[in-house]
C-alpha cells in the first residue's frame, strides 16, 4: 500500500523533531521489553530440556508429573527437588538429597551407578515474578545484587513489578484512550456538523455526564461487582470520552460553512464522508494537541486510583501501590524514588511523542 506525500511529509517532519523521534525509539523498545515479561522477569524457567523434550513453563502449565514428581499441581521451578529431577531425568534419589544427587550427577554423568540423560533450565535475566515473596530478612529491603532496586514490604521484587506495572499501566492508557478518543471524535463531528438541536441536546447530556462524580461510581461498582482490570478500563472510558467533545466540535462549527464543504454538498457528497474524510483531517491539529493530556490524565488516574485503593486488584502490579508504599514506607525511600522517576521517565517520553505528532500534523510547521 502506497503512503501519501502528505503522509511522507508529516513522518518527514516528525523523524527532523529530534526530541520526538528519538522519545519513540526509546519508548518503544522499552514497551516491546515489557510486552514480553514474562522472557524478562519471571520465577519460572523461559525452557527446560527434560529427557529430550523442549518445554516453555513461562507461558504454559506444567504440573510436576510431567517431570517425574509425584504431584498433579504446576511444578514449583525454585524448588531444588524439581530442579534435581529436571537435571537428573526424574530420578526417585531427587526427593532423598537433591543437592548430592545434582552433584553425583554433575561428575560422574550417572546416579547409583545408572547413566543419565541431563536435562536443562534457562532462566529469566530476573528470576523473579510480580508475585514472588522472597525470603530476604527484612521488608522492604534495601538494593543489593539479587534486587537491583530493593524489595517491597511483603518482599516482591521491586524491578519486576515495575516492569509489569509498566506494562499494565500503558496497555490500559492505551485502551482506553483509542476507544474513548473514537468515541469522543464521533460525538464531537456530528455536534458540530449538524449543530441546532442535535448540538443543543447532546451538550445538554454532556454537562449532565460530566457532573456525575466518577470517584463514588467507581467506588460503587467496586463494591457491588469487585475490583477488576476491564471494568476499571470501561469505567475509564465512560467518564474519559467527553474529553475531546468540545475540540472537535468547534473545529465542525468553524469549517460546516467552508466553501469546500459547501461544494461538497452541492455535488451530493454524503455528510458521513464530508465529516470524516474532509473536515476531520482539518480538526486533527486541534485534537493532537489534547492528546498528551488524555494519555497523561489516563496514567495519572490509574495511578491515583491504585493509590486510594479503587484501581486494579490487590494482587495485580501498579505503579500507583509502588506510590503508596513510599508514603508508609519513609524509611525505604527506593520505594518513592523508583516510583517519581518511573512515572517521570514514561510521561516525559508520552509528552514528548505526542508533541511532534502534533507539529507533524500542522501544516504552519516545518523542521529543518
């Protein structure tokens, strides 16, 4: 598929936006990285070589059966009993010493005088999950070699839950900005478009939504449906589309009367295609321009919600429960730094991106 020269123009004007281009480049490799977390920071191995089969228990299910143990439940990969019979081909002197039998095998190549077929583990640069309490003496525990930036207080490895949290967090922006932004657009172009009593009483419904207080809704629902990911994400969406209303619709009030679109509809030209493909090209400087604060207003509201204790579930990972253990937490203050300059670093970069978005779209703005 062809890509317009306007289209080449405007990546040509977003690639000379140094600041914006290279913001990309950075926040993308970081968002593929945590796409993949699982790869990255996981208490399970990424492969095991077990009696010359290949299996993935970062992704999959395995119970300890599998591995010649006696339980129907997932193998626990910490375990040096599990880890001695993946080595060891299953062998029964694995529940005995597990750690002689490893050693028995590692220098003869046998156990009790049999030979064995070794099997194999590759783990995660971080052996850790969101999940995992690690016995570290103290929580919340200092940086060391093992936690690169401390532990929290019930002892979960803080790196790993910044890198899921990182990506729960931009996944639900994400979502919740494209969907709500679609529908904010849509409502905007026919307020705008058609004007009159159409525009009369859906600005009257909109100041009735916008005087809702989501906070008590969401408190609410919680209580009523508990606290899960993709009602906090409908939730968001419901409260987050009127946004954008009011951009787009004085963009539609200005140009309905242009001589382009009234040749447009002279020559019968639908008012779908007349919204869309020739007045909302127009609006999209305009609408660019309150998409850094939608995005940012999305991760500050997760944000603020898992720090009040209306976001996502206890258990899921969140920036905004990294917030708020620094604040009970003064003695630890890893906790708060690793939280401002997380929250700093990602919505700089955001900024940054949707910056030269918008100067790309603007047609007054050139970079050499």
């Amino acid at each position: 598929m062809a890509v317009s020269e306007l289209n080449q123009r405007r990546w040509r004007n977003f690639r000379r936006n140094k600041r914006a281009f290279w913001s990309l480049v950075i926040f993308s490799i970081i968002f593929v990285v945590t796409l993949f977390a699982e790869l990255v920071a996981n208490d399970k191995p990424v492969v095991v070589s077990y009696k010359g089969d290949l299996f993935f228990p970062a992704y999959r299910f395995y119970p300890e059966t599998a591995f010649g143990g006696d339980f129907g439940t997932e193998a626990i990969y910490t375990d040096p009993s599990v880890q001695c019979l993946i080595r060891t081909g299953g062998r029964e002197e694995c529940w005995d010493d597990p750690e002689a039998t490893m050693s028995e095998a590692a220098e003869t190549g046998q156990v009790a005088g049999e030979p064995i077929e070794r099997g194999w583990m590759v783990w995660p640069p971080i052996p850790y999950h969101y999940r995992t309490i690690n016995n570290v003496g103290t929580a919340p525990s200092a940086p060391d070699s093992k936690h690169l930036l401390g532990t929290d207080d019930t002892s979960r490895d803080v790196l790993a839950r910044v890198i899921y949290g990182f990506r729960m967090s931009i996944l639900f922006t994400l979502i919740v900005t494209i969907v709500s932004s679609v529908i904010g657009i849509t409502a905007g172009a026919v307020q705008g478009y058609f004007g009159g009593r159409t525009d009369l009483f859906l600005q009257r419904m909109l100041e009735i939504w916008g005087s809702t207080p989501s906070l008590y809704v969401i408190i609410i629902l919680f209580a009523i449906l508990g606290r899960s990911f993709w009602l906090l994400v409908l939730i968001s969406i419901l409260f987050g589309w009127p946004a954008l209303v009011g951009v787009v619709r004085a963009e539609f009030l200005r140009a309905r009367n242009f001589e382009y679109v009234r040749a447009a509809r002279a020559l019968g030209v639908s008012d779908r295609k007349i919204m869309f493909r020739h007045i909302l090209p127009n609006a999209m400087v305009a609408t660019l321009t309150m998409l850094p604060f939608v995005v940012t207003g999305t991760i500050s509201s997760l944000a603020a919600l898992d720090y009040l204790g209306y976001g996502l579930p206890a258990s899921a990972p969140s920036l905004g429960e990294l917030a708020l253990q620094a604040k009970q937490n003064l003695q630890a203050p890893w906790l708060g730094f690793t939280a401002f300059f997380t929250f700093a670093f990602m919505l700089s970069l955001l900024v940054f991106i949707f910056e030269g978005v918008r100067d790309a779209f603007d047609p007054r703005k050139t970079f050499r």
